[in-house]
C-alpha cells in the first residue's frame, strides 16, 4: 500500500488541493527535468541528431507499458482535440450511420464530430443518464447496432466519476463493427488500464492531469484500423528516414510505422517530452492500482460524514476513488465558494456537481477541512 508521497510535490502546506482532475500538480523531479530542459535550449550546441528520438521513444514505451501495448501504437499529441481530430479525418462511414456520445460529455469529444456529421451526412447521438430504467451502461448496449459507426466513450465521466464497463461496450463494438474510441484523459495513471483486455481502437490522453505530466503534450493509442490513415499535419519527422538528417531532401510520401504517423510536428520537445518521462517513470513505479487503492483507502472515512450532511454519490462499486462528484438538493454554492476559500479548499464544480479528485499527494486533513467548509456552509 502506498503512503502520502507529498513530499514529492511542491504544493503548499496551507491549501489543500483537490482538483486534480483539473491540472495535476508537478512532482519535484518532473520541475527538475523541466527546469534541465530550458537550461539546454540555452546551449543549442548540445543536442544533437539523435536527441529528436531518444526522448520521444522513451515516453512512447512508458506510456505502452502503462496501458499495456507495444511503443509503436504511441503518438505524441498536443491535446485530445487533436487527437480526435486525427479520428474524425480517418473515419470511414456510410450515410445515415450514427456516431454515439454519452450525455454532457466533455466538449472536444463532442466538437470532433460536428464537421463529420455534416461533411458524411452521419447522426450524432446522445445516451442520457436515467434515475429509472435501464442504467446507463445497458443505454449504451441497447443504443449500438450495425448502423452505429463510432462510439466515444472514458472509462469514467469526466463531471462525477461514475464508471462504465468499457469491457463489455468493446465487445459489443466488435459484433457490430462499431469502432471504439476511449478518452481516458480522467482515468489512466489514476486508473488500471489494460488494452489487452479492452482492444479499443484508438485512445486519447492528456497529459497534465493523471499521467502528472504538462499543459500542451498528451498521448494517444491508436490501433490497426487506423494503419493506413492520414494525420491532420504533414510533419517531416513523421516520414521514413526522418532520423538521417542528411536525407531529409529526399521527399517522401512514406510515413513511418505505427501510430508515429499521428505524432504533432515538433514532438521532440525538450522541455515537455522528458518531464512526461520522468513523470511516467514514477506513475509505473507507484502502479495505478496502488493510485486507486490510496485514494479509496483517504475517502471511505468520510463518505458516511457527508452523507449524513445531505450529499449524494454514487455507490463505491459504481465510481472511481480518485474522481468522484457530490450533489446536494439545497446547498448554497455562493456560501460554499466563501467556506472552501476561507480554508484554502480547492475542488471543482461542474454544473451542480461538486468534483473532487484526489491523489497520493492528498492526505485526511485535506479531506476534513473540505468537510468542514460543507458543514460550515450547511449550518452544522
């Protein structure tokens, strides 16, 4: 079992921060491996040929190993816009086919269609979460069939943390040729997940959440259907024999193998790239797992707490424990804005869900004066 790692972290002891799920902090040793990397773009002499690619291979094959895939289904990617749009341009769909969303996704898993839609005459769909009925994860399986050409799907929704069964979603995807594309922005370093066992056909990850990484760099998986499309950008360092400098005149319409072909031009950063390295180095070393074991074992103590206050969640089985919303049928969010800054708390709210998010940084303080601003604002 993992223990507080906040001394890795350079977070103030005053504020407790519990919006992860917004923008991670940075470990102290990621700070380092950024603060190494402007230094040496301050000495332009020392990189050389090989350092476009070491780098980026290494975080190629980090992030592989943590969704369990080979390094040559990796790109490099600036943001899941990005990301779906590299999608949205190889898509290959019949009129009338259906593109299905769940309800209140985030928005560019949703703008990434719109042009689609219109340009190959597709639907957009939207699965609505129900009180009564079938749950939302047997609105998904009822809703996909052989006219549904794509489905976007995360492990968990962004606003609340509630899960869904990516699994069985996969096979049925595969019964009715249905493509399958997970953001699992909110999930993966916080959350196992296997590849193997899911075979989603393309995945897309920001970086500066979960994977503890930085703003502007993320990582997508992209799976054999999509070995023979187009990126969105015609990068040079994307094409075969882009590592011979010499060569590079030597125009070619040859993309490199694998999912390199959807990497962003100027992947080679060398700020971003080894500061996500050395942050997966850590995300591996600690496990997800043990991620989502910590954060269960910081919040079970107080779930009964904020029950009894009026809050409502969602069943354990039913969430995630490093992302997880609370609702309330008559808080008063003006007065719970003025206790959370009085107490230096810091979480989300979206719509009328209050999104917590913890993670080995947080500890049980952390959770009590959030506590206590619920109290406070309620009058208790």
């Amino acid at each position: 079992m993992l223990t507080s790692q906040k001394h890795l972290f350079s977070l103030d002891e005053s504020i407790h921060y519990l919006n992860g799920a917004s923008m991670s902090p940075l470990l102290k040793h990621v700070e380092e491996a950024g603060i190494k990397g402007v230094l040496r773009k301050s000495q332009p002499q020392s990189i050389v040929q090989e350092d476009y690619f070491t780098d980026v291979d290494a975080v190629r094959k980090l992030f592989g190993q943590l969704i369990q895939v080979p390094a040559e289904r990796v790109a490099i990617i600036p943001s899941v816009s990005y990301g779906m749009a590299n999608v949205a341009k190889n898509l290959k769909a019949q009129p009338g086919q259906q593109i299905l969303l769940v309800e209140n996704e985030f928005p560019s898993d949703v703008y990434a269609w719109e042009e689609v839609c219109e340009t190959q005459q597709l639907e957009m769909v939207t699965i609505k979460r129900t009180k009564d009925g079938p749950s939302w994860n047997e609105a998904i399986l009822n809703a996909l069939s052989e006219r549904t050409a794509l489905v976007l799907l995360a492990p968990l929704h962004w606003s609340d943390g509630v899960l869904f069964d990516l699994k069985i979603v996969a096979q049925r995807c595969r019964e009715t040729g249905t493509l399958l594309v997970v953001d699992g922005t909110q999930a993966v370093g916080a959350l196992p997940f296997d590849m193997s066992q899911i075979q989603a056909d393309a995945l897309i990850v920001s970086g500066y959440k979960w994977l503890l990484g930085t703003y502007g760099l993320g990582l997508a998986y992209y799976g054999p259907a999509f070995d023979e499309g187009r990126s969105i950008e015609q990068s040079w360092i994307n094409r075969k024999g882009s590592d011979n400098f010499r060569s590079l005149m030597n125009y070619t319409q040859e993309l490199r193998p694998g999912a390199s072909r959807y990497s962003m031009g100027e992947q080679s950063n060398f700020i971003q790239i080894p500061m996500q390295k050395v942050a997966l180095q850590q995300l591996l070393d600690w496990t997800p797992q043990a991620v989502q074991d910590y954060s269960s074992t910081l919040v079970t103590p107080f779930v009964e707490r904020w029950q009894e206050l009026g809050f409502q969640m969602a069943e354990k089985s039913q969430r995630a424990s490093h992302l997880f919303g609370l609702r309330h049928d008559t808080l008063d969010h003006s007065r719970l804005k003025q206790e959370l800054t009085q107490r230096k708390v810091f979480i989300s709210t979206r719509g009328t869900i209050l999104r917590i998010a913890v993670h080995v940084y947080n500890e049980p303080q952390d959770l009590e004066a959030l506590t206590q601003a619920f109290e406070a604002s309620l009058g208790k």
